[in-house]
C-alpha cells in the first residue's frame, strides 16, 4: 500500500469512528419502540445493493452478514462503515427533522492459514433506540408544561468470525458474538413557572447476552453464488434500575429479554463480466420477543427483501437497489407497518488495488400517517472504507 492510501485510510478511518462519537439525539420515530430501530450494518458496497441480506464475493468486502464471506480475506485486512441519518417524522400535527451520525460496524481479519482459514473480530450495531418528543399542556389552574420523553442508548455485539475456504464450489463460516447494550427511558414534567416543581423518572437497563451464528456460501458455477445465514436467539440478562424525583422511591431489579433467531438466504448472479445481480431475504418471529415492556398482542414477524444492480462503466461501479421491509410490530394494533427503500452508490479502487472507498446515499420511507399515524422519510449518506496490507517482515539474524 503507498503512503498517500495509507494516509487516506487513516483519514476516513478516523473520520467515521468520529461519526460514531459524535451521534445527535433522536432519529426515527420507529426506534422509540422495542429495543429500538435495526442497524444497516455493512460497508458502503453492501448497503448500495440492498443491506444485510445481500452477499459478495470479493475479498475486501469483509464487512458483511455472512460469516462465510470471511474467507475470501487473503491478507491483514480491516474495515469500518458508518452513516449521517436525516429523518423527517410526521403525524397529523407534527412534522419535524433530526439529524444523527453512527458508527455501524468495524472487523479486522486475517488468514490463519494457507489461505484457507481465516478469522476475524470486530464491532456491530444491532438496536439504536435514540429517539424523544414533547407534548406542551395546560393545568386547569392555566399553568403550563410539557410533558416530555426520551429514549437513548443502544445494543451492540462483538463477533468472533471463523471462516474456512472448502476451495471452489463451497465457503462456511461460523461467530460467536458477545452482546451487549443499555436502553435509558427518560420522562420528564417541565413546568415554565419555576416555582413549581418538576418532575424526572427514569428507567434504566443494562442487557448482556451472548449469540452464535453460522453461514454457508455454495458457489454451483463460476457465475452463482448462494448463500444462508442462521442467526441463534439471544438470551439476554437485564439489569434494571428505575429513579424518580423522590428518590427514596429508587428501585432495582433483574428481569429477562430476548430476540429472536434470524435465517438469511442470498443469490449473487454475474450476469456478464460488468453486470451482476443481487437478492437477498431475512426473517425473525419477533412474536418470540421478550422484555421491555413492549405488549405481546403487537409483535409481528419481521420480513425483508432486497434486489441490486452493478454495473461497471469504464471501471466505475455504479450500484442501484430497492428493498422492502416489513417491521417486527403492529401500530395501531392490527396495522402493519411497512418500509420502502431505494439506494444508489460507487466506489473507488485505490491504484495499489489493496483498499477501496465505498459510499451510498439511500432514500426510504417508513409507515403512513393515514394508517399507522407516523410516517418518516429519510436520506441516509453511507460511507466505508477498506484496506489490507501483507504485513510480512524479512528475518534480521543481526543482534
């Protein structure tokens, strides 16, 4: 790798960890619900031809769902991925904007050996559940306040990645992931006279669990490749601490949550040496869901689907997806809702061939005031970035 990619990997390195430290409060009005809204983890590549379920082959495209697309990592190879969010929420009364910037997902992988065994560990996002909003009232006696709720925190997992290279026609690969998170609920009476007393309760859970997974690439010919991904359920413990503005009223306690198991199926077709096609598909029985409080009666099963185009003009890869997503509730109780999702993107190959940059711009649409009285409208800009290095010395014998 030169120094100016070297320089330049840093650079957008650092700038996306930034992202992720540097998050805004509050982003769609759905992450207000159950752990929170679902994390589009992958690199820019991914999330250009449809997300998660998707699957490609190349050996710098590391930051992906399938466990087995690790071992196509012929090198010291790391990535990191991470998005600006603007949301636009709507009901009937109320239309605002946020804004917020995340860090999605980070890995680090090698070969373990001849090529053939590669492992790999990283950072994921799994459940951002930032979100808050304001009521304004008035008392009887004319006196005015608001009434206000916030949610903030998130869930995340470290994956240990195994992935073992079978030769042409088969890839399988395996984690283990440690998951972790914390989920503050926050509700707040602000009087605007101060001399009336406010009032602060809050709900905080801390969550730690663990998961496995496994997944399997079958290539039957040189042009296809197909892939599945299962996903085990998460058991989590939950640590619950619960304050109020009296504070002799504190409380703690342990409760249980979990999420469900998740099964991932990928077709990747390379229609003609500049073309390809992706499709991609995931299910969970989020009726499976537990904790937090969410009532059973609105929990649904979760479905995505997914459909990509690359096509490479001059050496640039031009990159067009739309997927359909159906959320893991109802609301009101019996109304599903339901996401819409176009997305274009590229990228660049830096001339050493041994990194990459790899952007998107995605345009999505959840929910419908009429149906569900929400609706958000967003436009979320991804960026990644990709490098490998040989990262071999030659012996000195010299003392």
């Amino acid at each position: 790798m030169t120094a100016r990619n070297g320089r330049l990997l840093t650079a957008v390195a650092c700038a996306l960890v930034f992202l992720g430290t540097a998050s805004a409060r509050g982003e769609s009005v759905f992450g207000l619900n159950l752990a929170g809204e679902r994390f589009d983890v992958g690199d820019g590549r991914v999330l250009a031809l449809g997300g998660f379920v998707q699957m490609i082959d190349d050996s710098l495209c590391l930051l992906q769902y399938n466990p087995a697309m690790l071992s196509w990592t012929r090198r010291v190879t790391f990535g990191v991925a991470g998005y600006l969010t603007s949301n636009n929420n709507q009901t009937e009364d109320l239309e605002r904007r946020v804004n917020a910037a995340k860090l999605s997902m980070f890995s680090f992988a090698f070969p373990l050996y001849r090529n053939r065994l590669s492992v790999g560990f990283g950072f994921r996002g799994r459940y951002d559940p930032d979100g808050e909003f304001r009521v304004d009232h008035t008392t009887p006696a004319g006196d005015v306040y608001g009434d206000a709720y916030e949610r903030s925190g998130g869930l995340w997992s470290v994956p240990f990645t195994i992935a073992l290279d079978t030769g042409r026609f088969a890839k399988l690969g395996a984690f283990y992931s440690l998951e972790r998170g914390h989920v503050q609920d926050t509700w707040i009476v602000d009087f605007a006279d101060p001399t009336n007393q406010d009032a602060v309760s809050s709900q905080d859970r801390t969550v730690s669990g663990d998961a496995f997974g496994v997944g399997a690439c079958l290539r039957p010919t040189a042009r296809i490749s197909l892939g599945v991904v299962y996903e085990s359920k998460i058991d989590y413990d939950v640590d619950v601490e619960e304050h109020y503005t009296n504070a002799s009223a504190d409380t703690g306690y342990a409760e249980a949550g979990a999420l469900p198991e998740r099964w991932v199926v990928s077709l990747s077709w390379r229609v003609a040496s500049s073309m390809s096609v992706y499709a991609g598909a995931s299910i969970s029985d989020f009726t499976k869901f537990g904790g937090f409080d969410f009532p059973a009666s609105r929990l649904a099963r979760e479905e995505v689907a997914a459909l990509g185009l690359e096509y490479r003009l001059k050496q640039r890869p031009i990159r067009v997806s739309a997927r359909y997503e159906k959320l893991p509730y109802t609301l009101p109780d019996d109304q599903k809702i339901t996401k819409l999702e176009f997305a274009i993107g590229s990228g660049l190959m830096f001339k050493s061939g041994l990194g990459k940059l790899d952007a998107a711009l995605q345009f999505g649409e959840t929910g419908s005031v009429d149906t569900n009285g929400f609706a958000d409208r967003s436009v979320r800009f991804v960026l990644s970035i990709t490098g490998s290095e040989q990262w071999k010395r030659k012996r000195d014998n010299r003392y």
